[in-house]
C-alpha cells in the first residue's frame, strides 16, 4: 500500500509538471544549463507554397547566426509541414503543443492553416507570430482572434486598399471582376479589394469563387468574361492562378481586361509557370527596401546561396527578433543559468512590443483600430511595406529573374 501511495504521489507531481510546462494560465518552461531555447515553426515546406517556409526559414536561420546564443543558451529552430491548408495547420499545431520545450511559434503562412489551428494553439498558452497570415478576419476579435496570436505580415485591409487604389487611380479602371477561392486569405483579399474599389467610386461587376484543385477555370472566366471588366483581381495561389492566367487568352470578352493577383502567387515560380500569358499582369505584394533590406538580402545569399524564392522572409526574421526579444524581457535567470520562462508574460511582453526597429520597418504589436468601432490585436504591422509590381518577360524565361522593379508604392 506504501508504495502504491508513493506511486500515485509520482505520477501526481509528473501530471503537474507536465501542466506547468505545457498549459494553463501560469505555465513556465524551464531550460536547464546547457539546453538551447527552442523556437518552434508552422510553416509549409512541401507542396506549392514551400517557397514561402523556405523563404522564412531561411531568413530565421540567419538572424539565429547572426544573434548567437540569447541569455546564455543556443537558440534551436525546429518545426513542422502546415502544407497551406487547414488540415496541415490543425495537425502542425498538435504536433507542436505536445512538446512541452517549444517557448515560442513563428507561423502559419497560409490563413487557413491558422485559422484551422487558432484554438489549438491559443489554449496552449503558447505565443504564435506570422509571418505571412494576412486575412483580417484573423486579428478581428469578434471573427477568429484568439489570446496569444500576432503577425507582422500586412493585415489586408491595407493591401486590398492599395490595390484598388491603384487599380482606379493608375490604370484608370472603372469596373472590375474578382475571384478567389474560399480560403480566408484569399477571400478576405478579395472582398477588401472590392470593398475599396466601390469606395473609390468604381463598379464591381462580380465575384466568383473556384475551388482549390481546380484546373478548368474556363467556366468561371467566362462569366466574369460576360461584363469584359476593365480589371481582373484573383488574389490566389499557384497553382490555381497559373491556370487563371494561362486560360484567360482563350476566353472572349477578357481581351482588354487587367490580370491583377497579389502575394499568394508572387513567388519565383509563378511566372515562367504560367507562361507568356502572364506578361504585363500586376501583384500586389510585400515590398521593403532600405539598407537594413540590402543587408538581409546580402546575408541571405551568403548563408542559402540564393535569394529569397518568395516574400515575407524579412517578415519571419523581424518576428523571430520580436519573440526572442520578449523572451529576454521575461525570462529569469537562476545562479547556475537556468532559464523559467512564463509563457503568459511572454505573450504580454510580445503585445507591448512598440517601435521594434526591424527589416519591414517600426512594428507596434498593440491593439489598433484599424476600422471604425473595431479594435484589432496582433497586428504589429502598419501596410507601409507593400507595392505593386508587374510581370516582365525575364521573370517570365526564368526563376532567377524574380522578383521584377517594384512599379509603384502607396
């Protein structure tokens, strides 16, 4: 019977030790001598958006470099295959509570894998930081906000304003089409651009929606065909959009129309994949210059040999300097080098982050009003670092040739 007491008495004190490192309001992670501190990833590395984890994680393993060892310990980076969709993000962020030594998440990429994996990770106690999550609906409090999600990707409430305007002001459209996909990226993009356009004083003829697999788009082209808007805006990923684009030249009523998608197919791939089809298209997309630019892009090379195949690889880095930095904020440190890092005040110290001097420029990580009457929380980002670019044909012959000029900025 004495051992038995002693044997539930054990497995007692485990069970709460495995409370204090994995959930609860008050959780700690405790890193012993010698341990690294371990950063943890949701990103996809396989399929058509991988450019956009290699992009990110190739940009986190240089400011790791480049940072050394933080209070003491070595800084160990590991993750886990979203594959952009919400399936991967739900299974991603399960992998990635059960380990109890993760202090902190930099991920999703894709809103939908977010979206999917909000719940899991909020309840988790742990800190999440995107790098490319762009649906508004994601930091809108009454949507799909949750406590300890940030981002310092644009909110695309931004994006899709800049690209209208630019749409109406620029090219001097009036009427425009819009398509996506149902993901809430791509939808939020599409209803934000044509929520704009309207404001701006210009007509939306129709939006539709595909699916993601589809390869025919012929039918939904031909309706939008029907009303030959002056601009076609299809915020969507490859390779659903190369089929967009190569289709487009088939279908009569869109011979004067506008191709116009953004950053979920502005990646090196895209172009020389969608053909010559794609020649004078726009994006809107990502766009940060500067010398702190110039010298990430310079060190990039350096450490992976290439330049970034997609955007939002300055995003990462500057997300990763944020959560490494709240991590020093907050953690105590014993005698003997042991690290008791709260992951509550970890998540408080990320959202007073305030004027962080990073590639994508001064990211704030309190709440803002971005819309009247609504208050966003996450949202370290202000939409400065966007612009819009255009397909050129040495984009289109090759890879190499990305990303083309910017062509304009708000």
């Amino acid at each position: 019977m004495f051992k038995r007491t002693l044997l539930v008495l054990s497995l007692v004190l485990l069970a709460g030790m495995a409370i204090a490192a994995c959930g609860g309001g008050n959780d700690v992670v405790v890193i012993e001598p010698g341990e690294p501190i371990h950063i943890g990833y949701m990103l996809p590395t396989s399929g058509g958006a991988s450019v956009y984890g290699e992009s990110a994680i190739g940009a986190m393993n240089v400011l790791i470099s480049q940072r050394g060892q933080l209070l003491g310990h070595d800084i160990l980076l590991t993750g886990e295959d979203t594959e952009c969709s919400a399936e991967g993000g739900e299974t991603a962020a399960q992998r990635t509570v059960a380990d109890p030594t993760i202090v902190g998440v930099i991920g999703t990429t894709c809103s939908s894998a977010m979206t999917a994996a909000m719940t899991t990770m909020s309840e988790s106690g742990l800190t999440v930081i995107s790098p490319s999550n762009t649906s508004p609906a994601l930091t809108n409090p009454d949507e799909t906000w949750q406590p300890g999600y940030f981002r310092t990707a644009h909110n695309d409430l931004f994006q899709g304003a800049i690209a209208a305007q630019y749409a109406i002001e620029e090219l001097g459209a009036s009427t425009a089409a819009a398509i996506h996909d149902g993901d809430p990226y791509t939808e939020g993009l599409a209803t934000a651009f044509t929520d704009n356009f309207t404001k701006l004083g210009g007509t939306v003829t129709t939006t539709e929606a595909v699916n993601k697999g589809d390869t025919d788009m012929r039918s939904v082209l031909t309706t939008v065909a029907a009303d030959s808007p002056d601009v076609l805006f299809f915020p969507i990923f490859q390779p659903e959009a190369d089929f967009i684009v190569a289709q487009s030249v088939e279908i009569p009523g869109l011979e004067n129309t506008i191709l116009f998608s953004a950053d979920g197919s502005f990646v090196a791939p895209f172009a020389p994949s969608a053909g010559q089809a794609a020649l004078g298209m726009y994006f809107s997309g990502p766009y940060v210059t500067g010398d702190k630019e110039d010298t990430f892009q310079a060190d990039y090379l350096a450490a992976n040999g290439t330049v970034p195949p997609g955007p939002f690889g300055e995003h990462a880095a500057d997300g990763l300097g944020i959560l490494l930095n709240a991590i020093e904020a907050v953690a105590e440190v014993d005698d003997d080098g042991t690290l008791r890092i709260n992951r509550e005040e970890l998540r408080e110290a990320v959202e007073a982050t305030t004027d962080y001097d990073g590639i994508t420029g001064l990211l704030s990580c309190g709440p803002k009003e971005l819309v009247p009457g609504v208050t966003f929380r996450g949202d370290c980002a202000t939409g400065e670092a966007l612009g819009v670019f255009q397909a050129n044909q040495a984009w289109i012959d090759s890879e190499d040739a990305y990303p083309p000029d910017v062509l304009w900025t708000p």
